[in-house]
C-alpha cells in the first residue's frame, strides 16, 4: 500500500523564474527504503521539504499536483499536523540542535513537549529512541559538546521520538567524517530494518547500493530514472549525467572496455564486483546478499 | 567553547528547591520594598539579613560574593561617588576642593541610592544562581508564557557562545589571508568590519535551517504543552509568593501615607 503518493507536482519558489520540481509522481510503499540521487540543482531538497509539508506551508510558492502521504493531503492540512506524519532531518547537525535544551534528553524531549506529550510517557519514549540510536550515554552531554556524528544521530533521534509514519532524510551524511557516516547509517538501517518508511537522499552511493530497495534519480527537477540500485546506479542516463556511480561501477565499466568483465550486468556493491571479478561466468548474485559486507 | 552563559551554580538547597517564580518574586519583592519604603535603613537591613543569609541558606555564598562584588562595587560606587559630589543638598559640609564641596546629607543620599542598586542586582545575581534558567522558562511558560518568548531568551543564551566560536574561526580565516588584526585600535577596528558581513549572513541563512528544524519538531503545534521537568510548585511556595505581595502593597501603603 502506498504511503506516499504524489501526483504530477510542480512546485516553483518565489522569487524564482524556473520551476524546482516539474510534473513529479512517485509512490513509496509503507516499510520501503528509497534513496533519492541527482546532480546539486536536481530538485531533492525542494522534493525533502515537499514531502515534509514546508513546501507549500514555510517556502510559500506554487505548488500544483496532488502530494499525498497516509491518506491526508497537503494543501488541506497545517503544518503542525503534517510534521506528526513526515520526519525530517538534515544535513547540517549543528543547526537541527534547538539551543533550547541544556542536555542531549531535554534535547531529543523538546518535540515531546511541544506536541503535549505527558511527562511519563515522554520519559520513556525518549529512553527507548536514545536506546534504538545507541547513544543512551549521551544522555546528560550538552548537545553542543558532541561531535558531528554524535549530533547527527541525536537530530535523528529528536525526529524518531516523534513516531513519524515516514522518514525523510536530505544527506544525513555529507558533512560526516567517515566514522559518522558510518555511525549515522547505521541508524538509517535500524529504522529500515524496523520498518519504517524512508526516503534517503544521499550521494554515498556504495551505502544506497547496499541498503536501498529502489533508487530515484533526479535532474532538472524531474525523475530520470527509477528502479533498483542495480538497474539505476548503473545506468548510462546516470553516468553520462556524473553522478550517482559507484566505484565498483566504474571499475567495472573500465574492466568492460578491456574485456576482463565478462557479464551483461555491472556491479554496484563491493560483493557483486568481487564476485564478478572471481567468477565472471556465474550469474551475479541475488539480491538478498547484498547488505553481508 | 563550549561554556554556558549562564551563573547558574548547580547544589541541592532550600534555595534551589524553591519553585522559579517564588524566587522571582522575592527578587522583585527585594526591589520594590527597598525602593518603595521611605525608611533610609532598609535596603541596608534587606542586605544583611535577606540577602546575604539567604545566598548561604542556597550554598552558594562564596559565588554569591564573587559576581556581586565584582558586578557591583563598579556600578555603585561610581554612581556613590557622583551623587556625594555633585546632589546640591543642603547640609553641613564636609570639605571643599573646587567647586566640590559635598555635604553630609549628599553623602547619606549617594549610599541609600547604592545602596537600592545594591539589593537589585545582589538579588538578580541569587536569583540566577540558583536558579535553572530552563526550569525557569518552562515553569513562566506553564503558567501561559508564550512558548516563542521562553525559547528566544533560552537559545540566546546557548548561541551567543557559538557565535562568538564562530567569529573566532572567520577572523583565524582572514587572518591567514593577511588580515591585519595586531596593530593601532583604529586599525584594528576597521579590520572588524569584513568580519560583519559573513558572519551576519551566514546567522540569517542558519536561522531559517534551525526555524525549518524546530519547526519540524512541532515549535508551533496548538496543543497544549507538557514540560520534561516537574517543578515543584508547593504550598509554602504559594505562602512565600503571597507573603511577598502583601509585603510590597504594605510597602506601598507607607510610602502614599507617609509623604
């Protein structure tokens, strides 16, 4: 059952002379994991805030088509209700801390309480998500005195407590140092894991690869491409835009040209190029082993 | 950088058990009575039998003298020292240099007036020493302080430490590029003004960021708000509260009926 489901949206913002999202529709299944992927320009943020209520409701501008996330419809719901619905987290740490809150719980609490939450059941909410994130011994820390991942995965944490239906994520990642983009992915995982819906827009794309179920790439604000990471991340659309290509792919494209990959398919995991490497002749392998790295 | 703004100095006392408005609202009862009673001795009296024993009731004497002091023996004592020389009251000279020539009565005008500043800010400074100032905000924002206000007086006190971090980086930056930031005052002034402009803009583009952030966290929600903390609201507090109110209208009434 689709979850979220956008029609035909067009979204400009003021001031503005091109539209930042053209004749976009997609539908994302309860439970998926999407990753979003696209040249800077693409339109992922504008589709982020679209899917999060703050287009419309915050940027103001036009927007046409129908975006629709668990039966209730944007144009005819306030903000307040929405962000109940759509979690959002972004890429600067730094400014998702509130600087209302003395300490990393006060911190992760402070939606809790602006939704009315009583005091018991914020308590354990909060308890159980700092547990899920794996960051309990922060707890008493000053959200100013972490380090970026640290901070990412409490801005993450804030928005799970809030018990969202979706999950969206605009590069969680990129102003990580490698120990926090591990730290914040695998935080992304659980939550998939848990079955919650997610929408990741990401330029990592050894980690899309490894834990999407779809990919959707963007450019000029219009879908490109949709499917698996398999069939997007190495697709000839995507390469010749320059973005979204794995490494293994392009070893592999390079392996092609030599005649030393001998497979119809290209990798876009560690496992599949190795096993294409080792193998040539066998057919890649299945899905469900992608992840086992 | 990471210091806090703020003097709050943590210790379990009477003091610091109090509910934030009843310490409030000894603060303000503090004020008023030493400005409203027409009595000179009783910002003196409220100094050394409220204040003073009420900052070792709270643990928090030796903090207490240390901000007060260096917060105030500036502030009063230049403005003792202005009034004693230059108030024409009329009375017996003490001595003559110029045209200076304070009198006693000015003397005694000066210390009752340092005297007020005194209890003020020796009383703010109690306040905040013992006194959470999230605790405080959420227990004014239960008691239908708009949520808006309570997170603007909050976030500058936790930003303001950032900022300043901030401006140390760009100023490191401009510095490796030749900014002159050692030499003359004006120089040093004028070299300021390219600091200005990144880090206003760069302030202005974070505030719609963390805006869309809270926002997302349901700033604006129109449901009624809960608070993590429970801050005891107990009925000595409500007695204390009272007490103080009827002290400050006793206050007032002497002050219309004596002059």
């Amino acid at each position: 059952m689709a979850i979220v489901n956008l029609q035909n949206v067009t979204y400009q913002y003021p001031l503005t002379s091109s539209p930042a999202l053209r004749d976009v529709s997609l539908q994302i299944n309860e439970g998926e994991f999407v990753a979003v992927v696209g040249p800077n320009g693409a339109g992922k943020s504008t589709l982020c805030y679209t899917l999060a209520g703050f287009v419309p409701h915050f940027f103001k501008g036009e927007l046409t088509g129908t975006v629709e996330v668990a039966g209730s419809e944007t144009h005819s719901s306030t903000l307040n209700e929405w962000v109940m619905n759509v979690g959002l987290a972004f890429q600067n740490p730094f400014n998702q801390i509130s600087g209302a809150k003395y300490t990393v719980f006060e911190e992760i609490a402070f939606g809790l309480e602006n939704i009315g939450v009583p005091r018991d059941e914020m308590i354990s909410r909060v308890e159980d998500a700092m547990k899920l994130t794996d960051i309990s011994d922060l707890a008493d820390r000053s959200p100013y005195s972490l380090s970026g991942g640290q901070q990412q995965r409490v801005a993450l944490t804030s928005i799970l407590v809030m018990q969202p239906k979706v999950l969206v994520l605009d590069e969680p990642t990129s102003q990580m140092d490698p120990i926090g983009t591990r730290e914040v992915f695998g935080v992304i995982r659980k939550m998939a894991e848990q079955g919650m819906t997610v929408i990741l827009v990401e330029h990592k794309v050894e980690w899309i690869a490894q834990f999407a179920d779809r990919v959707i790439a963007l450019k000029d604000g219009e879908v490109l491409l949709e499917g698996t990471p398999g069939e997007v991340l190495t697709s000839p659309l995507v390469e010749e835009s320059g973005f979204g290509i794995s490494r293994y792919t392009s070893v592999a494209r390079k392996a092609q040209k030599l005649a030393l990959w001998k497979k119809h398919k290209l990798p876009v995991t560690l496992d599949e190029a190795t096993e294409g490497f080792a193998h040539p002749l066998t057919p890649n392998p299945s899905p469900e082993r992608r992840g086992e790295q | 950088m990471h210091e806090r703004l703020s003097f709050y100095a943590k210790r379990d006392s009477l003091l610091h058990r109090l509910n934030p408005l009843t310490k409030l609202t000894l603060v303000f009862g503090f004020v008023l009575i030493s400005f409203l009673t027409p009595f000179y001795w009783t910002p003196h009296l409220l100094i050394l039998f409220g204040v003073i024993p009420l900052s070792f009731l709270g643990k928090v004497a030796r903090e207490y003298f240390n901000t007060s002091l260096r917060l105030i023996l500036p502030a009063a004592g230049f403005l003792f020292i202005m009034q004693a020389l230059f108030q024409p009251l009329e009375g017996r000279e003490l001595f003559r240099i110029w045209f200076l020539h304070p009198t006693e009565e000015s003397v005694m005008y000066a210390f009752g007036n340092a005297m007020r500043i005194f209890v003020m800010v020796s009383s703010f400074t109690l306040f905040l020493l013992t006194t959470h100032p999230s605790e405080l905000m959420s227990d004014l924002s239960r008691r239908g302080l708009p949520g808006q206000f309570a997170y603007v007086v909050i976030s500058t006190l936790q930003i303001l430490p950032q900022m300043q971090a901030k401006a140390q980086t760009i100023i490191a930056a401009q510095r490796s590029r030749g900014l002159d930031t050692e030499s003359s005052f004006l120089r040093r002034a004028s070299s300021l003004i390219p600091l200005v402009g990144p880090l206003v803009f760069g302030s202005l583009v974070e505030v719609e960021e963390r805006a869309i952030a809270i926002e997302a966290r349901g700033f604006t929600s129109t449901r009624v708000k809960t608070s993590l903390h429970a801050i005891p609201d107990t009925n000595s507090d409500r007695l204390i509260r009272w007490a103080l109110i009827l002290l400050i209208l006793i206050s007032l009434a002497v002050r219309l009926w004596l002059s």
